[in-house]
C-alpha cells in the first residue's frame, strides 16, 4: 500500500504543473495512466464498476467523479479536483487534491484552503483507540465553522486489498461515536466541500457529481495507516531528493 500510494502521490505531484488553461482533461489522464504503468503500478479507477479512465476529473461545481475528455478544456480560474487510484501488487492506494488553474478567486482559494485543512483536521483525529466518528466530526466541524458545506452522499473508506473496503467514512458525525481505531487499520480519508448548498445531482454521463447549486466544489483524499500515536500517510507528496 506504500508503494502504490507513493505512486498516486507522485502522479498527482506531477500532474498539478499541468493544470493550466487550454489543457484538455484528457490530456491529463493520458498522462496519468502512463506515468502509473512506467513506474510499474496499475490504475485503480480504469473499468472499477465500468468507470472509463485513470483520472477523476472534477472542475468547479463538479464535486468528484468527471470523466476526462478531450472536449473538456479547462480555462483560467478554474478550480480542479484530480482523484486517483493506483494498484502494486494487490494492494491499492487512493488520493485527490484540488488545484487552481491560473488565478482563481478569493472565494474559489478559501474553499481550497478550507477542505484541504479540514482534511489535516481530521488526519489529526486518527490514532489506535479514538472512533471513526473523532475524524468524521472534524471536517463537519471545520467545515461548518469556516461557512463550507459538507457533501453526504459520498464518504471515504476502507482500503486496502480492495479499493473499497469497510468501514464506510461520513465526512460529518458524533465524536466518540462509531467503529474503534486499530493500529494498522488502512482508510482513505477524503472530504468533499462545496461553497454553497452540498446538495449533489449525477450528471446524465451517469458518473460526474455536481453541485445541485451550481456551486464550487473542493476534495482532498490520503491514504493512511493507523498507528499507536496517529497517522502515517501514505500518499504524502515525497520530499525532493
Ligand atoms: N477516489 C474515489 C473514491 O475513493 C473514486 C473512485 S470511483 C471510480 O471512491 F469509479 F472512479 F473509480
Ligand atoms: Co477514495
């Protein structure tokens, strides 16, 4: 799982300098699935319950899940969420960051902020003996407390041998309640934030989720393993050198 998610983190790490305006997201996912299979690793995403690419490509009121195409070209002052998965050896790893394209809004920028910290708030929530509800309520808590919304249609996971597994991980609940953390534990924690209402509505593509406002959106996702005193993130962008 470390590796696989070193992968991820890689790709992602490289793809961020390519988000820029004229860039068709299909571009974008040529690239990743080439650079996932030279350093020897599968992509996760590509037929997982027939969805067609590497790439998840998610701009502005897109929350997750949009599919690249070649007629999509992203434009200054996007907003782009890049969700990926990769598989080595059996065992998978899972993560997402949102980057700007050009210069983007105030608003736009605080949103960003907002669900990548939210993310950082409930990493610190993780450690063997707290609940899942600890790290479920601290993005709802972050969220709500900086004016975001929090998406509860779509929630992180278990994974591990699968890129799915238990349990399921609600970006909003009750401290102290829910399954107990163990050390060794692997999950894919990824909240999803949407500036306005989080009300979501699929697209007729039967995949892409937008906001059902037509507000922007954020996700953020790592793969970590559960340990005796918190966290060790397994998708965390390596260090240069
Ligand atoms: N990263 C997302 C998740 O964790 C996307 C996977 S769905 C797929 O659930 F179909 F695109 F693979
Ligand atoms: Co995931």
């Amino acid at each position: 799982m470390r590796k696989a998610s070193r992968v991820v983190a890689e790709v992602l790490f490289h793809l961020k300098s390519r988000v820029k305006p004229g860039v068709s997201t299909a571009e974008l996912d040529k690239f990743a699935e080439s650079s996932v299979r030279d350093m020897g690793a599968v992509p996760a995403f590509l037929g997982y319950r027939g969805y067609p690419a590497t790439l998840c490509v998610s701009i502005n009121e897109e929350i997750v899940h949009g599919i690249p195409s070649p007629a999509r070209i992203i434009r200054e002052g996007d907003i782009v969420s890049l969700d990926m998965g990769a598989v080595c050896e059996g065992f998978y790893g899972d993560a997402a960051v949102t980057v700007a394209a050009g210069a983007v809004s105030g608003q736009a920028k605080r949103l960003m902020d907002v669900t990548s910290r939210s993310l950082e708030m409930a990493l610190s929530e993780v450690r063997a003996g707290a609940r899942l509800g600890d790290v479920s309520h601290a993005v709802e808590k972050y969220a709500l407390e900086n004016g975001m919304s929090v998406v509860r249609e779509f929630t992180g996971h278990g994974i591990g041998r699968h890129l799915h597994e238990e349990p399921s991980i609600p970006n909003f609940g009750k401290p102290g309640s829910g399954p107990l953390l163990k050390a060794g534990m692997t999950l894919a924690i990824e909240p999803m934030l949407c500036l306005g209402r989080a009300e979501v509505v699929i697209k007729n593509d039967g995949w892409t989720a937008v906001s059902a406002d037509g507000s922007l959106a954020a996700h953020y996702e790592h793969t970590v393993a559960v340990t005796e005193k918190g966290c060790d993130i397994l998708s965390a962008v390596p260090k240069a050198g």
